[in-house]
C-alpha cells in the first residue's frame, strides 16, 4: 500500500459518515476513483454500515426484555474489591521495599 492509501485508510471511516471536510471529501473521491483498493474498502465499509443500519431497525426488544434491562442501565457501577491493596503502605514505599537494586 503506497503512502496516500494509508493516509486515507485511517479517515475511511470519516468519509464514509460524511464527516470530511469538504476538501478532504472530494480529495477522497478523486483517490476512489483511481484507486481499486481504496474503493474496494470504501465500498465494503458503505455495504456494512447500511446493513447495521437496516438490522438495527429490524430489532425489537419485547416487552418483557426492556423490563428486565431497564433497571441495569440505571443503577450504580458496584466498586471492586478485588484490585483492593492488603497493605496500607503508600503503592511507592511498596515498590521500593519488592525492588531487588535498593539504595
């Protein structure tokens, strides 16, 4: 891939919402129209959006299944206690006491 495709490769994305500047948009389309596998992937990004957009539309959640998930999006995130230290000592006195090259 030679260095304008990958540069287009990052903002495909970008171009493919219709996010570009305009500037930048009509620079993409000229590079599209010249280059296969830029267009390739333009094509297939385009194909793959419509299609998320088409199976989100056809998705319904019953009734019964927003009742169940409604609570879940409003309740508080519960803290872990896993990653919780034993020690009370500061994390660098730690480090320093587990450090093999001590001063």
């Amino acid at each position: 891939m030679n260095m304008p495709c990958e540069l287009w490769k990052v903002k495909l994305d970008a171009y493919v919402d219709g996010e570009l500047s305009t500037e930048d948009m009509r620079a993409f389309d000229a590079h599209v129209r010249e280059c296969p596998s830029c267009a390739a992937d333009a094509l297939s990004r385009v194909q793959l959006k419509r299609a998320l957009q088409i199976a989100g539309k056809r998705f319904t959640p019953s009734p019964e299944f927003r009742a169940r998930m409604q609570p879940s999006l409003h309740a508080k995130p519960r803290r872990s206690r896993r990653f919780r230290s034993r020690s009370r000592a500061p994390a660098s006195r730690r480090l320093k006491v587990a450090s093999p090259h001590r001063n």
